[in-house]
C-alpha cells in the first residue's frame, strides 16, 4: 500500500544529515516552526520520491490538490492514469466530480 | 471549410493564468521575474516538451508585468557577433521608465528560444556570447529549450535557474476544451472532448486545432463525430494527402485536408511544387497555381517557428493552388518524396568528397572552407586537369580518389 503525501507539508522520521541534504538539494524545503518538509522545486521530482520512498521504505504518491474546488485527490480516482507522464506527481489538475460537473464548471468560469 | 481564424490563436494566453497546467513552474516563475524568489541566478531556463506552454508563459507574463521582448530563436543565427549585435544592446540599459514607478514599462527582457538549436557553425560562440551577456544582464535573460541536456547547454545552464514544464494532463486538457466549447457556443459531448484530449497526447495546441476542425461548421459535437481522429492523424502520409491535395473537387475540401494532416509544411511545399507540372498541363493554369504556391511559400518563411497565426494564410494560398482548375485533374503517378530531397540523398557522397577536399586546402592554405570551395577549388582543378602529377597533391595530401574527383567534377 502506498503511502500518500501532501506536497504542502508533509513529515518524515528523523533522518541523517546526508539524506537531509540530499533531499534538500533534490527540491524539498523544511519548515523548522512546523517540522514539516514541503515540494519547493519540481525539477527533480522523480529522484525525490526516490529518495522519499527509500526513507520511509515503502512506495509513496502525492495527493493533487483540483484546480477548481481545491479538494484533494488521488490519481487512482483518475480514469486518464495510464495515460499520463505525471502520474502520482504533484501537479496541477481537476478532479473527476469537477471535470463531469457543467454547472460548477460554469461558477468557475465565471470567476474570470 | 475556409478557416478564417484558427482557434489556437483566438484563445492564445494572453495572462498568465490562461496557461493550462504547469502551476509550479509558472509560480517559480513569477516569483524569479519579480525578485521574490532567492536565487543568484540571473537567468531563467524553461525547458520541457514542446506545446506545453514555454513560450507562451514568457509573452503573457511580459505583457502582464509591461516588459518589452527582444526576441532571438532559432529562425536567426546566433553567433558570437549576432549575439552581441542583438542581445548586447538589449540588455546593457534599464529603459528610463523603469524608473518611474508606473507599473508598465519595465524595460526590456531578452528571450532565447530554442536555446538547445544553438549548433553548427553558423552559431560559433553564441553559447559563451549568451553567457557573458547573463553575467553583464541590466534586464532579465529567459531561455527556453525542449532538451536540456546537451553537451553545449551545459555551461549555460551552470548560470540558469532551471524550469521544468511537464506535459499537459488530460483532465486540463479537457477543462481547456470545455472552456473554448462554451465560449464557442459548441454543444459538445463530454466523451468526444475526453477523446480529443487523449488523442492530443498532451499537446494542447493540436487538440484545440481538432476541436475546431470537428466543431466549428455546426456547433455539434459527438463522440461518433471524434472516432476518426486517431486513424486521421497518426495515419495520414504524405502520400495520401498529396493525393488528396490533387485530387480535390474544391478549396473547401483542401482546407480541411491541409487542417487534418500533420504533414511536415516545408516537404509538402516541396512535394507540391515538383508535382504541379504533372497535375496541370495548361500553362495558365500551371502558372497560376505555381503564383499561389509561391504566396504559401512566402507565408511559410514568415511563419518561422511560432508565427503560427499565420498559418491560415499558408492553408488557404495552398488550397487555392489546389483548386486551380477542379474539372482537369486525371490520376497521375506522383513525385515523392520531393526532388529536392533526393536529390541531396543522391549527391551526399560527392558533397562529402568535396568537403573533404576543402577541409584539406583549407589547412594548408589557412583558409575558411567556403573560401577554400570558391577561390581555390576551380584553380587546383584547372592545374590538376592540365598536370595529373603536380606537387599539389602530395603538398595538399589527397587521396587518389580525390584527385580523380577534382579532375571530373563539373560542378562546384
């Protein structure tokens, strides 16, 4: 089973300085207030899950936060997964209820 | 289907949040542009696939924030000196305006697109003139790539804050496509958008092209109306749509031929004109057709690699070409791939000989190879021809072959 991460903010178990510098260097920020990592940048966000996965020692995913409502999901409710180069990666997207929905998508649009 | 404004230019974005997708990059952006983000770096390079939004994030966000693009992309050379000639002045002084705390007129900000074309000769030195002109940079520098990983953009990108952008996700794709219906008035089925955007393949540019090709004459969309264009545009050669080309009954019909298939412009314009002479045999008529080839050659030029809005132009002075005379086509057996093309294929080993040759004179001689072909070639073949054993061979080291090839070459 997976583990699920929000890219925001997330926690990992207490690491050495190496793996801590490694991940850094790969695009993680850590927020000392909150003891919470957060995705700062997305150049190397194949070798930071790597790494990620290889700290917590299972298979991890980010959760994609719907352009439109804001509300989190996954890429297993998506029914384009096996078509996208993104997949599990924090990116940018709409939700399948947002996607199906015409009048919220009309509320959206009239937000511009 | 005579296409009077393409979609993709009509809904082209024209603010920063009109890009569809990328969020991350488009914030790391902003953020770098704006001074909010720390980074040494004074330049920026976008790369990633290309259709995603690179070069359209740069237009929009100078038209948001009031900056002026100096533009150099892969239509001009980059060299040393055009680098310096263009690039230099552009970005050694802040615009006067900059200074009076409007919020538009910010200066100037040089972009380089298709950084990664940079090669050749024709652009010796640009990359370490592009460098230099970063470290000396009044204003910001953007660069854009579709790889990055070349050899020779290793160096710039030690200079670079780097960017990437992924290909578009099916679900914006389709938002997009909801979006362009409803402002089109197209009452579309949610399937057929869904299978528009799967076939586009993350390019955003060609699923609105197909949505509007699909759409646009009855503001109907149905999945039935889509299940061709997956054959349609993975399938269409360029045989086949020569074929079609010639052998349309009218303007209409190559309009949308030309709007389907995803020939290469520049073969086809090739491919076209060796085939004209064999599709009309009325002089009048041959000519007429060859003035609106010549008129969508014109407009192809001045495409270029992003003037895309132009490409209606293209199609339409194309179509017309086709539909010269409806009534007189008879089948004839077409010319492909162009001469042009195979003639090159044909004399590659001759061309290859002959550089060799130049090369060689070009080192004894301490001449560039353009000058070695023009001014030293004809004389060494005339000496040749008159004395086969001159001290000109052993002096310039050719080989046999050589020889024999200068001695019956007839063109150079």
């Amino acid at each position: 089973m997976p583990i699920v991460l929000n890219p925001k903010g997330f926690k990992l178990p207490r690491i050495e300085k190496e793996k801590f510098i490694l991940l850094i260097r790969l695009g993680l920020n850590y927020n000392q207030e909150l003891g919470l990592f957060s995705v700062k940048n997305y150049n190397n966000i194949e070798k930071l899950i790597d790494a990620i996965s290889g700290i917590l020692g299972s298979e991890v995913i980010f959760s994609q936060t719907c352009t439109r409502c804001g509300k989190s999901f996954s890429c297993s409710d998506c029914k384009y997964v096996e078509l996208c180069t993104t997949k599990d990666l924090p990116f940018s997207c709409v939700c399948p209820q947002c996607l199906r929905d015409r009048k919220q998508f009309e509320e959206y649009l009239e937000k511009f | 289907m005579r296409i009077d404004i393409l979609w993709v230019e009509k809904y082209r974005p024209k603010k920063i949040e009109d890009i569809v997708g990328n969020e991350e990059a488009k914030a790391t952006f902003v953020e770098w542009l704006t001074g909010k983000r720390k980074t040494t770096k004074k330049a920026v390079l976008l790369y990633g696939p290309p259709g995603v939004g690179k070069t359209a994030l740069v237009n929009a966000t100078a038209k948001e924030f009031g900056f002026t693009i100096i533009e150099m992309n892969a239509s001009d050379t980059r060299s040393e000196k055009a680098v310096n000639e263009i690039a230099k002045p552009a970005t050694s002084y802040v615009a006067l305006d900059a200074f009076s705390g409007g919020t538009k007129g910010k200066g100037n900000m040089l972009f380089l697109d298709e950084v990664d074309g940079i090669a050749g000769n024709e652009d010796r030195g640009g990359v370490s003139a592009i460098i230099e002109i970063v470290e000396k940079s009044l204003v910001p520098v953007i660069m854009a790539a579709n790889d990055p990983d070349i050899d020779k953009l290793r160096p710039l990108k030690k200079v670079c804050l780097l960017i990437r952008f992924h290909q578009v996700r099916i679900p914006l794709i389709i938002a997009l496509l909801q979006k362009i219906c409803l402002l089109e008035h197209v009452k579309a089925e949610f399937e057929a958008l869904e299978h528009i955007a799967q076939n586009s393949k993350g390019d955003v540019r060609s699923a609105i092209n197909d949505l509007q090709s699909l759409s646009e004459e009855n503001h109907v969309l149905t999945l039935q109306d889509t299940m061709g264009l997956s054959s349609r545009n993975k399938d269409i050669s360029m045989d086949e749509t020569l074929r079609g080309f010639f052998s349309a009954k009218s303007i209409d019909e190559v309009s949308g031929l030309l709007f389907r298939s995803s020939v290469d412009y520049d073969e086809f314009l090739m491919s076209v004109s060796d085939n004209l002479p064999k599709r009309y045999t009325n002089p009048e008529e041959l000519a007429a057709a060859f003035d609106l080839v010549s008129q969508a050659d014109i407009y192809r030029g001045r495409i270029g690699t992003e003037n895309w809005h132009l490409l209606k132009y293209f199609y339409n002075a194309l179509s017309e070409a086709a539909a010269v005379a409806p009534q007189s086509y008879k089948p004839f057996e077409l010319i492909t791939p162009p001469i042009r093309i195979i003639t090159l294929f044909w004399t590659k080993g001759k061309r290859s000989m002959l550089d060799a040759i130049c090369r060689k004179i070009g080192a004894q001689c301490h001449v560039s190879h353009s000058k070695a072909k023009k001014d030293f070639v004809p004389y060494v073949k005339e000496i040749l021809q008159k004395k086969k054993s001159s001290a000109l061979i052993d002096w310039f080291k050719f080989t046999p072959e050589e020889v024999d090839f200068l001695i019956k070459m007839s063109k150079y």
